[in-house]
C-alpha cells in the first residue's frame, strides 16, 4: 500500500471511529461472489459501484453527527453496510412444563382412575375372576369428553388386558375416526372387568359386584357424553330395560353427564345392515359435542 492509499485508509478509520464504528472486516472475494484471493496489489481506489462492501459492527453508542464537510477527507467512502448488534432478546422464563406436553390438570379432589384401578387389585370379587387371563379394567384419556362402555372383555381383551382390541374394537376405532377424533382421546371401558366365559352376557351377580367400579369410573372422569354400547350397558348405566334399538341415539341424563344407547359394535358385525343405526348414532355424538 503507498503512502497516500494508507493515510487515506488512516482517515477513515478515525472518521468511523468518530462515528461510534470500531470494528471493520472485509468480506471474503467469495462471500462477495468472486474468486478467492490472496492479499491484492495495491490499487487505485475503485470506483463508486466497485467498492468492496466493508461490513461494520455498530455497539451501542447511536452515530454522533458526522464532521463538518471541511473535516471529511477527500476520498469518496466505502460502501458500508453496518451490521448493528441488536442486544440479545430477553428470554422468557420457561416454563415449568414442555410445549410438547398436556399440562398437569388442576386437582379435582375425585377419586382418580389409578386409585380404582388400585382398589380393584387382583379381584376375586365375583365368579369371573376363575376363568380370566387379564382384568380389563378401561383404557384411554382420563380427562375425556366421550366415555364408551361396552359389556365385557373378549378373547382379545382378555388376552391383552385392553378393551375393545379385536374385531369389535376395530369397527369401534372406525367409528370414533369417522367422527374425527382418536382413540387415545376418549376413554373405553365396560360393565364388567373379566371376561364371561365363552363371551356369554354378564350376570345379575356379577353385574351388580363389578358395576360398582364402573360407577366410580365413570365419576372420577366426569365425561360431557356416555355412550352405552350394548343392552346390559345401558341397562346397567341407564337402568332402561327396553329394545336398544328402539331407544338408541336418544340423550338421557347420567350424573352431570349425558348419555346416549346405541347397538354394540358385536352386534353390527354380526348384523352389518344395522351399521347405519351406529353411523346415525355416532354422527349424534359427533354434534354434540362440537355444541360448546
Ligand atoms: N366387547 C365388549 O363389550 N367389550 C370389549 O372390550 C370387547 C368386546
């Protein structure tokens, strides 16, 4: 660099300085889109369109007003395109729980699924129990809307200690998709815990011993809708005895709950025509809850 190129370069570096600019970097020929290149001969300064882009960091002092004109030196200045360091946001707090997670509920003061489940233990309550593999106690969001109730695990179920897992329960998932919701979000269970032998009908006896905890359930959840899926469900739930489907997709009052009869997924297997009578119901179950 001659002489006079390196004063000129000393000016305007003060300049800059005095302007609160301190720190200087030229970007690389390649940042710049051309070629890479080692240290460059000493060059007249480009012209105005030419002149390399030199990036400058402002740190917080605001520019004071530039010097009057007779102070400025004689060289036309170099593009600058200052980078100004904007302080690092404040972040908030984070909070106590993961986006990615439902928050914990607030307390209800209920009885919880888990403290039923407990009390239930390896029951031996009723005649049931001699022929289980697996209590099937209920499945699904504690917190639901929507609660199931079926009559009794299967051979699946049973297998699995998970209700509604087999033929049934697929129909069942289908149904629940088809209203546009998942499995995971509402909560399946049944009237009685093990499965009858044979996957006969529940008994009176083994109805009225296994009920109990299906009433505590039903508490402890507090679902805006019961859907009743069989007769002895909505016998035992509604206490009505007559022709499920003469008194299927009706809403009656459970609790603080409403409840509504349809046939069982089983029977629809059996009986496919019938399947428009789920539709029907499913699609009642559907609108009301999307009333708020
Ligand atoms: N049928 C029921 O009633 N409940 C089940 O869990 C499975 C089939």
């Amino acid at each position: 660099m001659d002489e006079q190129t390196s004063k000129d370069l000393a000016n305007w570096l003060e300049f800059y300085r005095e302007l609160g600019i301190e720190d200087f970097y030229r970007r690389s020929a390649s940042a710049l889109g051309g070629a890479e290149s080692g240290p460059r001969p000493a060059a007249p300064l480009p012209a105005e369109d030419e002149r390399p882009v030199i990036e400058a960091r402002v740190d917080a002092p605001l520019p004071r007003p530039a010097p009057p004109p007779e102070a400025r030196p004689p060289a036309p200045p170099p593009r600058v395109t200052p980078t100004v360091a904007v302080a690092a946001p404040i972040r908030p707090p984070l909070p106590t729980f993961s986006l990615f997670e439902t928050p914990a509920p607030k307390p209800t003061g209920r009885e919880t699924l888990e403290q039923i489940r407990a009390d239930l233990g390896d029951c031996r309550r009723c005649k049931l129990a001699g022929g289980r593999k697996t209590i099937v106690f209920g499945e699904g969001n504690p917190h639901a809307e929507l609660v199931f109730v079926g009559e009794g695990p299967g051979a699946d179920e049973d297998e699995q200690g998970l209700p509604f897992v087999g033929r049934a329960g697929r129909l069942l998932n289908r149904m629940i998709q088809a209203i546009g919701m998942k499995r995971g979000e509402v909560y399946i269970c049944n009237v009685v815990k093990c499965r009858p032998p044979g996957n006969r009908v529940p008994e009176k006896d083994e109805i009225e011993t296994c009920s109990p905890f299906l009433f505590r359930q039903l508490e402890a959840i507090q679902p805006r809708l019961i859907c009743c899926l069989g007769a002895p469900a909505v016998k035992t739930v509604l206490g009505i005895k007559e022709g499920i489907t003469r008194i299927h997709g009706q809403f009656y009052d459970y609790a603080s709950s409403k409840a509504l009869a349809t046939v069982h997924p089983a029977y629809v297997l059996r009986n496919p025509r019938e399947e428009k009578i789920l539709r029907e119901d499913f699609e009642k179950i559907r609108q009301f809850l999307n009333e708020k």
